[in-house]
C-alpha cells in the first residue's frame, strides 16, 4: 500500500503541515503516535489505517485523552517519538507530549463545548455584541474564539478563509436558547480592514536585523532582543504607552505576554492599549497557562508568516519558568534545574525575535536583579539580548 494513498482536501495549513510530517515517518514511529492519540489496537494496523486515524484526531481538534493503564505486556515508546509529538503540538497549537497526558487528569482546564445552533435563532441576530480573539480550531467544521470570558463559535463553512491562530475583530449574536454566541460578521483580520485583508503567505529568509526606531530617545533595531529594567513592564507606564504608540506609527503590531497579573495590573496594562494582552493571570492554573503560551507564540508566527511585524513585549518569565515547570511535574529537570518542555518553550518565546526583507518581531523581555539568579532566564534570555 502506498504511503501517499491516505489523501485529504481542504486542510488547513497547520493540518498540511501536521500530514507531511505524519506520511514522511515509519511504521514503528506510527504506531507509537496512534496509541497515545487513542488507538486500541495499534500493531494490527496497517501503515495507512495509523495515517488517517491520527489525521481524524487532528482535524477534529479533540484534546487527548490520558493513555489507559493495561495488563499485559508493557509498550514500548520510541525515543523520538516525543520530539514528534512537541512539533504537532507547535504546529497545532494543542498539547500532544506525553509529559502532558500524565497531567490532564488532575489540571481540570476548562473545556470548550457549544450546543446546537437553532438557525432561526441566529436569522434574528438577536443581542449582538463586539468580540475579539485569537481563532482556534475546536471541531472539524468548527472553530471557536474566547472574547472577553465568551466563548464564540465559528462556522468554518461561513467563513472559509479564517485560519487558526488568526486574531478577529467582529460581532457575534445568540446562537441558541442556551445565549450561546456565534461569530456573524468579520470586521478585521490581523489588525486588518476585511476588505484590505489578504492571507497569503509570505516565504522569504531571514536577514540580520538593521531597521532601527526611536524609542524615548533610545534606538532599537527591528528585529532583535532586548531586556528592560523592570520587574514590571507597568514600572513606567508612560514610557511604555510612548513605546506602544511608537510601533503602531509604524504599523507594527504589539503584542504582551504577562505573567502572574492581577486584576488592578490587567487595568493598568489597557492603558498601554496593546493590539493583543495576554495575561496569564495569577489564578490561572499550570495547564492554561501552557495552553495561553502555545497560542501566543503561534499568533506572533501566523502575523509573520502572512508579512507582519510585530513588537512582543514579555513580563516576568522566570515565574513562566517556574509555572510551567509544576505543569511538566513528571519530566526531568534537565535543563538548569528546569525540564526540557519547559526550556523548549523559552526558546521558541525567545527565538520569536527574527527579521525578514519583509516582517521584523522584535522582543522586550522584562529584568530585574532577582531574575539573573535563574541560570536557565540567565543563558536562554540574558546572554542573547541587549539592554534597553
């Protein structure tokens, strides 16, 4: 049977991403992957029974279940099988690792469910509200986006042209008799007019970084890392909104990634009034904030991939560090007393900062005295960034 034969239309670029990695690995590694993605019986399948079912569990965005525990003879996972898992994970912006799996039980995030849409509800487009968020895949036919605390279904059918990890401004109305929301209109697109909006992919090298801009009085080059010296990045608020507003003169996104805020923090932020806040709130479990991470990071790269440019300000990443860290509890610390899942995730914050002919993501990374004792905040942030 050939490797090619399990074919599917209409995947999204994440999915074809997910397939050409998926048909280009050997039996054994399939068989590997098909059991943590649930299969029952993976040493009878054939090679292209192992592609599809995995695919099927891509494409329908279900989370993984933890692997049952059985009698018998013990399984065998391959040693490269959980690097395999880590790049679906990065493409997908879902957790597939096997570290994960063992946490799932306990970390009670809160699940995204919808019932069914009632058309002759949504015809009335009854209590119409503004919403923004980052898209995620939730189903096969569906997507979703969290605006504000609401959960907002998206029809894949009704608008065909959003990708995941695309960041919508429009209106939702009631769905149902439950007040479930649907998306009804798009207004923007990446911080685009919908009518301005293109998605096509921009594929060019990288460059080294030579843009420079005027912030307060100090030059920074477009596309390269930088630590401010701050515990806070609120620590100096008007400069922060003078930076912000900066950017935007120069139509770059800017986007914040802020750890352990509480809520008096979180209204201090609005006012810098970034394009995107992502605050990891201080309530907020391991798991969401693993989950919050996974997204941002593949947001900044969907803005670059389609020429983009984006400002990344990042806040307080040695209690990231720490946080997630509890969230792979069950892997070895390895890595400067850390573990590898959490490393890998500052590395792919870090190595956000890039220049193309074309996009620039610059990255501010907040530092403060207490910071430089975390050997791995010192190797992985503070010997690759320049000071502010």
């Amino acid at each position: 049977m050939s490797k090619t034969q399990v074919t599917y239309e209409n995947l999204t670029r994440a999915q074809e991403r997910s397939y050409n990695l998926i048909v280009g690995l050997g039996i054994y590694e399939l068989r590997s992957i098909a059991r943590v993605f649930g299969d029952n019986s993976p040493t009878t399948s054939k090679r292209n029974d192992h592609i599809k079912f995995i695919m099927d569990k891509i494409i329908s965005g279900e989370d993984l279940q933890p692997i049952p525990i059985r009698q018998g003879r013990p399984y065998k996972i391959l040693s490269n099988v959980e690097s395999i898992l880590e790049e679906l994970s990065a493409i997908n912006g879902k957790d597939y690792t096997l570290k994960s799996l063992t946490n799932k039980q306990n970390d009670n995030v809160r699940a995204i469910g919808f019932r069914q849409v009632e058309i002759d509800i949504v015809k009335q487009k009854l209590f119409p509200i503004k919403v923004r968020g980052v898209v995620i895949n939730h189903s096969v036919n569906n997507f979703y986006l969290t605006s504000e605390n609401i959960d907002v279904l998206i029809e894949k059918k009704t608008f065909p042209n959003l990708e995941q990890f695309d960041y919508v401004e429009g209106t939702a109305v009631i769905m149902n008799e439950n007040n479930e929301y649907i998306l009804d209109e798009v207004e923007r697109v990446n911080f685009t007019d919908i009518q301005k909006y293109s998605s096509k992919i921009i594929s060019q090298e990288l460059v080294l970084p030579s843009k420079k801009i005027s912030l307060s009085s100090k030059e920074a080059v477009l596309g390269q890392r930088y630590l401010i010296g701050a515990s806070k990045l609120t620590d100096n608020l008007e400069n922060l909104k003078k930076m912000v507003s900066e950017f935007k003169k120069n139509n770059i996104v800017t986007m914040a990634l802020v750890a352990n805020t509480m809520f008096d923090d979180y209204l201090l932020l609005q006012k810098a009034q970034f394009d995107n806040l992502c605050v990891l709130k201080f309530d907020d479990k391991p798991a969401d904030y693993s989950k919050k991470i996974n997204i941002f990071i593949n947001q900044v790269k969907r803005l670059n991939e389609i020429g983009k440019s984006v400002a990344v300000f990042v806040q307080d990443i040695v209690t990231i560090i720490h946080i997630l860290d509890s969230y792979y509890d069950g892997s070895a610390k390895t890595y400067f007393n850390h573990t590898e899942e959490t490393a890998s995730l500052v590395k792919d914050i870090i190595m956000l900062a890039k220049a193309t002919s074309s996009m620039t993501t610059t990255l501010f990374v907040t530092n403060d005295a207490t910071d430089n004792n975390d050997l791995l905040y010192m190797t992985f942030v503070n010997k690759v960034s320049h000071k502010l």
